[in-house]
C-alpha cells in the first residue's frame, strides 16, 4: 500500500508539474508580441504603396495627373491606419 | 567583391540554360534550395510517419509536433470551418519555415530573400481567399467591403479605403517576409565584413554582434514563417466566417 501511495504523490507532483509548463508556454507570448511589431510596420505602408498605385494607374486612364495620385495617396494612408487600429484590436482581443 | 554585402542574393545559373518560348527556365541556385527545402520536408515526414510508436523517435516527434502546432493554429485563427485547409497551410508554412531555416546555414542561399518568390505565395493566397470567400457567400462577399453602421455619405469613402486595405493584403505580406529575410542577411553580412577588415586587434566586437545577430535571425526566420502562415489562416477566416 505505501508504494501505491508513494506512486500517487509522484503521479499528483508530476501532473502539478506539467500545469505549470502549460502555463509556461501560454505565457511566453513574446514570440507573438515581436510578430505582430513587424505585422504592424508593413501593414501601414502597405496600404499607402497600394493607394499610390491605384491613383497612378487611374490617373493614366483618365488623363487627371496628378490628382488622382494625391487623392489616393490620402485615401491609403487613412487605409493604412485603419489596417493598424484592425489589427491592434485582434491583438486585445487575444489578450 | 566577396564582401560585397549584397552578392549572396545573387541568382546565377547552375547546370545548361533552358529556354522555352523565350523564357528563360534554366535551374539556378534559387530552385536548387526551393529543391532542397523540399526534400528536407518530405523526408523528415516520411521517416517521422514510416512506422507509429507509441514513444516516438526523434523524427516522429517533430512530425507531430509541426502537426499539432499548425493544426492548433488553425483551429484558433480560423475555426473549426478551415480544417480542409489544413494540408495548404501546413506546406505553406514548411516550405517558408525551410526556405528561411536552409538559408541560415554558411555558403547557402535564401530562397525567401527574393520578393518575385514571396510576391507569388502571397498573391497565390490573396486569390484563393477571394475566391473562396465568393464561392462560399456569393456576391455576399462584397459586404466585407461595407462596414455596417457607416452613415450613408461616408459609405464611397469608407468602401474605397476598405478596397485599398484590403489590396494591400498581399503586399504587405510579401515585403514583410522578404524585408526581414534580406535585411537580416544584409546585416549578417555586414558585420562578418567588419570582422574581416578590423583584424585580430578589433574584430572581436564586431564578431560578437555577429554571433547575437545569428540567434536573432534564426528567430525572425521561424517568427517570419509563423506570421506568414497566421496570417493566411486570418484571411482565410475573413473568407469563411464573414462578419463586419
């Protein structure tokens, strides 16, 4: 019966042990902290790259140079913030 | 010119040049890593499932661990709705992870340091979602595009921005990946120039940084992988489980 006891108080430390890595690795977040800083720089230029293309390839469509390409410029960059405060948000929403 | 810092992106070509209909389809270092990254996969697979223990071998187990990892990810980014998606996201993920991983090691090349290769999956991904998310909801999709409770005299505006955000997917997912791989490499090569150039008196400054910098970048290269593939499964999520 000792043994069998002996076993149970090994088994419990064993499990107490294996929580408290789980909880490690739950907590080690800082692998996706740093992800997501390098998610957040490309994301805002990103956008204002996209919205000045579209505005150089619409101006030579319509012949409007260069006030598509500006107009685009600004609708890009409110682009690019809105992607930033997105995923700013997902990242609360983890936490 | 060996220091030259930029010469290990150099694409040249191995073997004889292949041409058909004006292409140029010659082998080049680039393909030979792609090739190798993919024989790496497959073999740490193929001896990780050749026979099932119950106590697993070293090759099982990272099998299992890659498995479960990405199985994980999945399930949480994109729910239960994305488990057929399971096998594109799962190779997404290796063959970046590899490409990056392979490129760390000397004298080897970075397959993942050249935006054409990076620009390609990313695009390749952007118009999967959109076509699934078209066949899944139909022209229901475009409500993605329509934030509800906008007021109606923003709602040109807002639809532009939301079309420009969501071009820009790719893009930013493709210089992301790209940017880092080649800065890293940049700097790595960088420092190793200084060593050189410092000498037995003050090279060992720069020969430390060198050392730190090449932990780092074995990080950035998993991390890189990491964000790559969770970021499919979010847009994936956009497609599946449309909400707005």
């Amino acid at each position: 019966m000792a043994d069998f006891n002996d076993f149970k108080t090994r088994l419990k430390i064993a499990k107490d042990k294996l929580r408290n890595n789980s909880i490690n690795t739950n907590n080690n977040g800082n692998n996706s902290f740093m992800g997501n800083a390098f998610k957040l720089g490309t994301e805002l230029v990103a956008a204002v790259v996209v919205g000045t293309i579209i505005g150089f390839i619409l101006d030579n469509w319509f012949d409007t140079k260069p006030w598509l390409i500006i107009l685009f410029f600004f609708l890009g960059s409110i682009a690019g913030i809105l992607n930033v405060i997105k995923v700013a948000k997902r990242m609360q929403e983890k936490d | 010119m060996v220091t030259n810092p930029m010469h290990q992106f150099e694409v040249h070509r191995i073997g004889p040049e292949i041409k058909i209909a004006g292409v140029d389809l010659s082998f080049t270092n680039s393909s030979l890593f792609m090739f190798f990254s993919a024989v790496a996969i497959c073999g740490i697979l193929f001896l990780g499932t050749k026979e099932k223990k119950l106590i697993p071998d070293k090759f099982q187990l990272i099998s299992e661990m890659f498995y479960n990892f990405i199985a994980k990810m999945i399930n949480d980014t994109a729910g239960s709705k994305a488990k057929p998606y399971f096998p594109f996201i799962f190779s997404l993920f290796m063959f970046v992870l590899f490409c990056n991983m392979l490129g760390m090691l000397p004298y080897s090349f970075t397959v993942t340091s050249h935006i054409i290769i990076t620009l390609l999956m990313a695009i390749f991904i952007f118009i999967a979602v959109t076509v699934i998310g078209f066949l899944k909801h139909g022209f229901g999709y475009l409500k993605l595009f329509v934030p509800s409770g906008v007021p109606i005299v923003l709602l040109p505006l807002i639809t532009i921005i939301e079309i420009i955000s969501y071009l820009s997917r790719p893009v930013s997912l493709s210089v992301r990946l790209f940017a880092n791989m080649m800065a890293g490499h940049t700097m790595l090569k960088v420092f190793g120039g200084f060593v050189i150039s410092l000498g037995m008196l003050g090279g060992w400054l720069p020969l430390s940084f060198s050392v730190a910098l090449t932990g780092l970048e074995i990080l950035v290269a998993f991390l890189q992988a990491y964000v790559f593939a969770i970021l499919t499964c979010i847009y994936l999520n956009d497609a599946l489980n449309l909400q707005h």
